[in-house]
C-alpha cells in the first residue's frame, strides 16, 4: 500500500539545514550538567559564566564553535557506531540559548549581594532541563505560532482516511528529522500482509494547525491511527513509540 500523498506539502524557499548527530547535544549538555554540580559542591561560582559562554557560541555560531561539541564530533563520535537516526539542529540550538539565559541570570545573581543561593539555583535549573525542555519549547512555539497565523483550513481527520478501512495519519513539521524514518516504518509495514487497506497520510501540522489543535499535536511527527470515519484507534508520539508498536504487533498495521 503506497503512501497516499493527500495533503502535499507546500514549497518552501528556506531549505531546512542539514541533520546532526542527536548524541552530540546531549554529550554537551552532560559535560555541562556534570561540570555544574561539580561547581556546586566545591563552590567554584566561575563554571557558571564560562558555560555560559560555551553554550553562547554553540548557540549562536553552531556546532563547530562549541567546545564540547567540537569535542564529540572530533574524539567520540568517530569511536562509535553511527547514529540510529539524526535530527534537526534547530531545537538543540534553541534549548542552548534557554540555558545561556539562565546561566547568565545565575551569572548576575552571583554578583550581586548576598545571592549565591538564587543562582545555584538557576544554574542548577538550567542543567537539569537544557537539551529536552528546550527542545519541547521549540516545537511547541512553532505550532503556537503556526496557529495564531492560520485562518484555519478545515481538514478533518475523516477527510484524510478515504476509502481505506485503517489510515495511518503521521503529523510532521518542516523541521522534523525523524519524520522521514517513521513514515518510511509505517509505509513499509502496511505491506506485510497483502491485501491489508491500510495507507499513509502526512499532514504538515504547521499547515493545519486547525487539525493539529482538535488532535492534541504538540510534537512531531505524532501518528494517528484512525478508521473510515476518522475515529482514532492509536496514537503514538514520537519514533521510539512507533518502534515500540510495531515491535509488539505482529501485524502492526492493521491491529489497534
């Protein structure tokens, strides 16, 4: 069963940039949450300010100008495998200005009077969040903004399901790295049994937010698996959820 190209995506004149490795921001943000707790407990309020000048410049020039992610492209990645999949570079980069900002705010409570309190604190938040919270924040704009822009185009789920008995509706974004490997997951195992009506549909959640909103989308790529009506049987966030569902299905695409 071929994906069904229902909703094609608009064109864009801003290409998306090129994937990177997911492991590289998190071998930034343990070194960073590691090197702050460690200055929490001997008191060395200078970690502060000078990762908040290594995380500005992975922030703002991109990953060949991060010390620590220079580190792991240079010396660690080339001792592992390659990745399982890759993402887009944006949200990390969003996440690391988050923790610029906090850094910088626990930077200023340090110089003032009698605040050291207030900014471990912020220090500390900004190393137990970083990377994910950031990530999420991002994504979560983008679709806020989406909305608030958009007229509304009245798709409805039931719209995208046709003729088939069982649609697998995947929500991507322009941003969305790890869409590409899921549709191609979902696509593929509507083939395993012949004669199954199952299809695939990809819906631009940034061109309907209208739809993306009455689902509850606030990730990507979110996918919906929905009947003819367009009564939603599974939903699953993210690739390691549609791993995870087909893993345990025998017949993954056409059992809820």
């Amino acid at each position: 069963m071929a994906t069904n190209p229902a909703v094609p995506p608009k064109p864009t004149t801003k290409p998306a940039p090129k994937p990177i490795d997911p492991r590289g921001p998190r071998f930034n943000q343990a070194v960073l949450a590691l090197g702050l707790l460690a200055g929490f407990a001997t008191g060395a309020t200078w970690v502060v300010p000078a990762f908040a000048a290594v995380l500005f410049l992975g922030a703002a020039f991109g990953p060949r100008y991060g010390p620590f992610l220079r580190l792991y492209a240079d010396v660690v990645k080339p001792r592992l495998r390659p990745p399982a999949e890759l993402e887009d570079p944006r949200p990390p980069r969003f996440a690391a200005a988050i923790g610029v900002a906090f850094l910088a705010a626990a930077t200023v409570a340090f110089a003032a009077a009698d605040a050291d309190t207030a900014g471990w604190a912020l220090a500390l938040v900004a190393a137990a969040t970083g990377i994910c919270v950031g990530c999420e924040v991002y994504l979560w704009l983008r679709l806020a903004v989406a909305r608030r822009g958009s007229a509304g185009s009245g798709l409805r789920l039931a719209d995208l399901t046709g003729d088939s008995e069982q649609t697998w509706v995947v929500f991507t974004t322009p941003y969305c790295a790890t869409c590409g490997p899921v549709i191609d997951k979902l696509t593929a195992a509507t083939t395993v049994a012949p004669g199954a009506d199952v299809t695939v549909v990809t819906v631009d959640a940034t061109e309907h937010p209208d739809l993306a909103g009455a689902l509850r989308i606030k990730a990507a790529p979110t996918a919906v698996l929905a009947d003819a009506t367009g009564h939603v049987m599974q939903r699953l966030v993210g690739p390691a959820a549609v791993d995870d569902y087909l893993s345990r299905t025998r017949e993954p695409a056409y059992q809820a």
